[in-house]
C-alpha cells in the first residue's frame, strides 16, 4: 500500500470510530435529557 492509501484508511477509521464515539455520547446524554435525541434525530 502506498501513503495515500494509509491516510485514507486512518481518516476513514478515525471517521467511524468518531462517529461511534459521538453517538454513544448522544445516547447517554439523551437517557439524562430526553429531548434531546428527539432533536437529533429529526435532522
């Protein structure tokens, strides 16, 4: 693989694993805040 290739397979991990991160984040904070997930998800 050349360098190209491994900077984009670690932006695209670093892209799912951010967005999983963020998403866990929303869920624990929508069982403290319900109204919030309702925001969230209407976008």
């Amino acid at each position: 693989m050349n360098a190209s290739a491994w900077i984009m397979l670690i932006v695209g991990s670093g892209i799912i694993y951010g967005g999983l991160g963020y998403f866990i984040w929303v869920a624990a904070r929508s069982k403290r805040h319900p109204h919030s997930l309702e925001k969230q998800t209407k976008e």
